[in-house]
C-alpha cells in the first residue's frame, strides 16, 4: 500500500512534493488537485491515490486502473510562464516520467506526441493536462499521470493497446521506488520550465520521439490527415508535412495514428 511515509522516504526534491496528500480512493487526483490550486495550495503539490472512481483521460475519455497496481498522481504546477507555452508542459511531463522509468528499469520507452509513454508501440502511460490562465501567463497547470506499472489485465478494447511495466519486463515493479524516480526528473527538469527555457526539455524529448520523420495520421473534428511528423513549434504544436502543406496540430484536438516500422 502507498504510504506518504514510504513516498517521502529519503526524497529529496527543490519543488515537487513539499506537500503529498494521499488516498486510497478518490474520484480523480486530477479534480482534487484542481481544487487544492484554486485555494492557492503550494507549487509542487502532489495528489496521489490508490483508486480512482472518475479517472479522467485526454478528450473527454475515462482513465480506468485496477486499485492498488499502478501510479495514478497530478502535480500542481505554477510556473510563470506566457501562455503561449502551456502546451508544452505535456511533453515536460512525458520526458521526465520516460526518463525516470529509463533509470530505474533500464528499458527503451517511447515518447508519442502529446503525451503518452509507450513500451513496444503499447501505451504504458497517458498524462492529462488541464492549465488555468490568467490574461497573459499560467496561472496554475494541473499534470495529471496515470502509469500502469503492475496491472496484467485490461479490458477487451485496449488489450491490444495498452500495456504495463510488469507485462513488458515480466516482473513486478517497486511502485514507490518508480514514484521516487520520476518525481526527482520532474524535479530537476522543472528547473528549464521555471525559466521559460523548453527548448532542451524539447531536445530531449524529441531523442525519446521516434515518431518525428515517420508518416503518422491525425484524427481531427474535420476527418483526418496523413503526413510526415517533422517536428515541435515553439508552442508544443506537432509540424506535420502533409501533401497539401505543412500543418501544425495542438493537443487539445487531436489523437495520433502510426506504425513504429
Ligand atoms: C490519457 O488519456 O492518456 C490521459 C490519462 C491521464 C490519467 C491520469 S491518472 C491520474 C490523473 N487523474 C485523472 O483523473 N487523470 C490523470
């Protein structure tokens, strides 16, 4: 079982997790924290939980996850940074959780534009970020991570879909240990993000990126469209090199479709 004693345990942070409230089950970490940022809790903040009973994914989707196998956390984040950059605290947090599960498993992740992990093309983790702007800055940013490290089973529909860390390695994982390690990348990462300065955190998401240079497929209200994933804008937005142009797509619209090949 998660403890805050177990979480806190020889972690040693500058921003995240000076305050941890834990739960065994709450409706959603993301709407917890939501309301802790609206009374000007502290950034850094984290929520976790055993259960979720309305876990929340990207797009209006549910986010289900066995009680008491995986990581289900949000982070409350106050950075004062333009708004114009909000979208790229998705690929902040992606990079920091592939970079964290790399360092304690030693296993090849991959980073899917917006913000999923994925293990052998298996979506291994989704992030949900949900911001509050003021006219021109952030005004708080809620990063909501749901990680399927222990579950072995999933439902019909994502069988083919989705994974967990135990399924990929064949054993199971500390969950606390993989806590620890991904709050600590956050940690050290969110010193770029506190600056404004995404460019090296988009470097080195884009080394954890595979998709970028492959052909891809976005699924958009207007249909969809195939094109060459080239890259990252300045504002998180994904460049695509349709034969009709090039187009940029932002997370808030869009669900991607490709091949690993
Ligand atoms: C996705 O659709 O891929 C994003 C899923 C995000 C799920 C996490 S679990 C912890 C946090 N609380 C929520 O309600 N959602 C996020």
């Amino acid at each position: 079982m998660l403890t805050k004693e177990k979480l806190l345990h020889g972690l040693h942070t500058s921003t995240l997790c000076k305050k941890l409230f834990v739960f065994d089950t709450i409706d959603s970490t993301n709407a917890c924290a939501k309301v802790l940022a609206e009374i000007d809790i502290d950034n850094g903040t984290v929520v976790i939980a055993e259960y979720q009973t309305e876990g929340r994914g990207r797009l209006g989707r549910s986010w289900n996850s066995e009680k008491g196998k995986n990581l289900l956390f949000s982070v409350i984040m106050k950075p004062q940074i333009h708004r114009s950059l909000v979208g790229l605290l998705p690929l902040y947090a992606a990079l920091s959780v592939a970079q964290g599960i790399r360092e304690m498993l030693n296993i090849e992740v991959e980073c899917k534009w917006p913000n999923d992990i994925l293990i052998h093309s298996k979506k291994c983790c989704g992030i949900l970020l949900e911001s509050s702007l003021k006219v021109e800055t952030l005004k708080y940013a809620i990063i909501g991570i749901g990680i399927n490290v222990n579950q072995e089973r999933f439902d019909a529909h994502l069988a083919q879909k989705a994974t967990s860390l135990k399924r990929e390695i064949q054993r199971s994982v500390d969950r606390v240990a993989l806590f620890q390690h991904i709050v600590q990348c956050l940690d050290r990462n969110y010193a770029y993000v506190h600056e404004g300065n995404f460019g090296i955190i988009v470097d080195q998401w884009l080394q954890h990126a595979p998709m970028i240079g492959k052909e891809i497929t976005i699924l958009h209200e207007h249909g969809s469209s195939t094109g060459i994933a080239d890259g990252i804008n300045a504002q998180g937005g994904l460049i695509v090199r349709c034969p009709d142009g090039v187009k940029t797509f932002y997370a808030g619209e869009v669900s991607i479709r490709y091949e690993k090949g």
